[in-house]
C-alpha cells in the first residue's frame, strides 16, 4: 500500500518569517510547503535542495533543517493557480503592501478550485502582524472576483498574532547561503479561530483563540510597543548600544521599558478581562523581557527603532497605547517618555546610513518642531499627554532627563 499523501500549504513569501517560522512549524508537522514568491534565487534554490536551515540563535542553539519543501514563481500565474487548487491550506507573510499584488493570483486559484470542487473551502493564514488584516485581505480577494462569487463560502480569512523574532541578517551572510535564515527558539503562532472554514489544522505551536482582537492587541501594545520604547530610550539616553541585549542590560532601560509595557497591559486587562489578568499579563512581560536580551539573537537597536512614520503612526504600537491607556483613565507616563525618545533616533545600519523614510521624517517632520510631530504624524489629540511627551523631549535634548530616578518609579 502507497503512504497518504502528506497535506500541502502553499505560502506566499519566502522571506525571513515565511522560512523560520511558517514552513518550519508545517513542514516539522509532517506537510509539504510550497513558496511562492518573487525573488527567483530563493525559488531556485528551494527546488534544487528541497530544504534550507533554520539557525537557533539562544544560548543552546542548533539547527532545524526543513525538509519537504520547493518553490514557485510568483509570475508564473498558471503554476500558482494550480498549487492553490490543490492545497490544503494558504498562507501568507508578505506584508500589507504586497497583500494587494498577491491578491489577484490567489483570486485566480479561488477560482480554479471552486469549478473544480466546489464544496471544498480554502482557508488562508495571513501572517501580516497587521489590525483587521482578516477583512483587509478579504475585500482586497473580492475585488478581483466575479460578481457575486461566494467568497464568503469558498474561503477563509484567519487573522494571526506573531510573536516570534528574526534578526536581520548582513548581506555577506544572504550571499553566502540565500536559503539560510536566523531565528528565536519561540515557536507560537496565535490563529483566529472564527476565520477558518474547515476545522482548524493540529499543529505544535499552533495555538487558536476565540476573541482574536484581543491577542492582536497584546502583540501590538506589549510586544512591540515595549521593544519600540526600549530601543527609542537605548538611543535616545545611550547612543553607544548597537544591540538590544545592550539597552536590555541596562537595568534603568530596563525598568522603565517594563514600566511602558505595564501601562499598556493594565490597558488591557480592562479592556478585555475574560482574556487577561494580572498573572498572565505579568508572565508575557517577563518573558518577553527575557527574549529581548537574547544576545545569540544579535537583534539590533536600529532595526526595532527604523521607520518612524509607521511606528509612531496614530494606531501603532506607541500612539495607540496611549489611547488605550487614556481609554481606561491610566496614566501613560513611560510610554510618553518612549515616544519622545524616538524623536531622537538616527540609528543606521550595516551601510552607516539611517532608513531612508526617518531621514525624510527628521528633515520634514521633526524640523517643524515636536507638536507638529504629535499632531499631524501620531495624531494625538490629548493635550495633556502631548505635554508630557514635550517636556520629555525637552529634557532629554537638554541632557536633564533622570532616567534611574524615573526607573525607581517602576512597582
């Protein structure tokens, strides 16, 4: 007797969350994974090897090697039709911008299953780290559907919540092994429930959750926002660090970043309290404290601090906090001091340059003074918050901030 056929995920975007997080956590379950992306190297390699490496960047380290995988053209419509009319299961890791380009081919495919059979749903895992990616996504398909295709029927829109870590990696180290990605030990992904039309797949590590809202929002107004606030703070306070094991260590950066992260998380706690207590919130602060001073990592301080428009964006990781923490009439101190502090990031890269759009934020936005800033960049409309923020601002450029005594503050 021939063995079952193994399960198949076809993945858009083979970059750096697609090979160290998605198609490893599928392809170790036993499934085949199909990359589909642009970059031809990528896909070439993927068919001639069948797998790539995962390195584990903690103090055991290690190797995962991901087996049972190839690749696809993205330009080859008819190749990617056909893999999604075959496919188990969608998902992508292309970001928001690349949703829109990926959304007619995956329409396509659609199709092309549901003439085929028509009883048989597709789900598809959006692994976007972005708000309502779930309806984003779903009316962005619909666009390039016929009219009054079923696609409430034919497909499934899951929305994730993304927690795991991947360093960038320098140019020597890509053109050595294009395949070869660096990644946390930390294997959870967290699935919307309600987006799936077919049960949901057992995989170790996938972890799906009712009140899917409430884990996007602990991503974003924990995780994020106290790595945002970290690295603001490390640069703003001590220009030297370059990792974020670096500011971590510090234990005033340290305490002050939990302090930010504390804030938020009472936040939500009040926000939704059949998901989140005091215990549990406190466990994922530490944790993440924890993960943040990875040094095997080698997570840098200007790749957590770059693009200023987006991070400091009115419903991002920062701004967003603050509105969920005036929301529930707490005081938003930290968060305020990390927010200022970014307007002092100029970190650059391995090429010694800064991100070309927060060089465009400083020569546009912050010459125009830091109330232009809160108004028309984070669209803060608090008054008394936006004080806070310009006073940290002014003591910090006047080198008068007090960041230990500030730290004690921290219960």
């Amino acid at each position: 007797m021939g063995s079952e056929r193994a399960m198949k995920l076809v993945h858009f975007g083979a970059g750096r969350i697609g090979r160290s997080f998605i198609g490893q956590l599928f392809s170790r379950a036993g499934w085949e994974v199909v990359f589909v992306d642009v970059d031809r190297r990528i896909i070439d390699e993927l068919n001639r090897r069948k797998q790539y490496r995962v390195v584990v960047k903690d103090k055991e380290g290690g190797v995962i090697v991901v087996r049972n995988v190839r690749g696809v053209h993205a330009d080859d419509l008819e190749r990617v039709s056909e893999e999604i009319a075959g496919a188990d299961l969608l998902s992508t890791a292309v970001g928001k911008s690349a949703l829109t380009m990926i959304a007619a081919p995956i329409a396509r495919g659609i199709i092309r299953r549901h003439e085929s059979s028509p009883e048989r749903a597709v789900d598809i895992i959006l692994c976007e780290n972005m708000k309502d990616a779930a309806l984003f996504f779903r009316d962005t398909v619909a666009e390039h559907l016929p009219e009054g295709f079923p696609i409430d029927s034919a497909a499934g829109f899951v929305e994730t919540s993304i927690g795991k870590m991947v360093p960038l990696m320098s140019a020597e180290e890509r053109e050595k092994d294009p395949l070869l990605v660096y990644a946390e030990r930390y294997n959870t992904l967290i699935v919307d429930r309600n987006g799936f039309k077919n049960e949901v797949p057992v995989i170790p590590g996938l972890k799906p959750k009712s009140l899917m809202k409430a884990w996007v929002d602990r991503k974003l107004y924990i995780h994020n926002l106290g790595h945002a606030v970290l690295a603001y703070t490390s640069y703003a306070l001590f220009p030297d660090y370059i990792y974020m094991w670096q500011a971590v260590s510090n234990e005033a950066l340290r305490a002050v970043t939990k302090g930010a992260m504390w804030e938020s998380g009472r936040a939500l706690i009040a926000q939704y309290p059949h998901e989140f207590d005091a215990k549990s919130i406190g466990a994922h602060i530490d944790d993440l404290l924890e993960r943040f001073g990875n040094r095997a990592l080698g997570d840098t301080v200007y790749r957590v601090g770059m693009d200023l428009y987006r991070k400091l964006g009115p419903d991002d990781r920062l701004i967003g906090g603050v509105k969920l923490c005036l929301k529930h009439r707490i005081r938003p101190d930290f968060i305020s001091l990390g927010t200022a502090s970014a307007m002092f990031f100029r970190a650059a890269g391995e090429d010694g340059r800064m991100f070309e759009r927060d060089r465009r934020f400083f020569e546009q936005e912050l010459s125009r003074g830091i109330d232009h800033v809160l108004t028309y960049v984070c669209g803060l409309e608090d008054r008394e918050t936006s004080r806070v923020m310009a006073s940290y601002y002014d003591s910090i450029s006047r080198g008068g901030l007090d960041i230990e005594r500030l730290a004690q503050n921290v219960c």
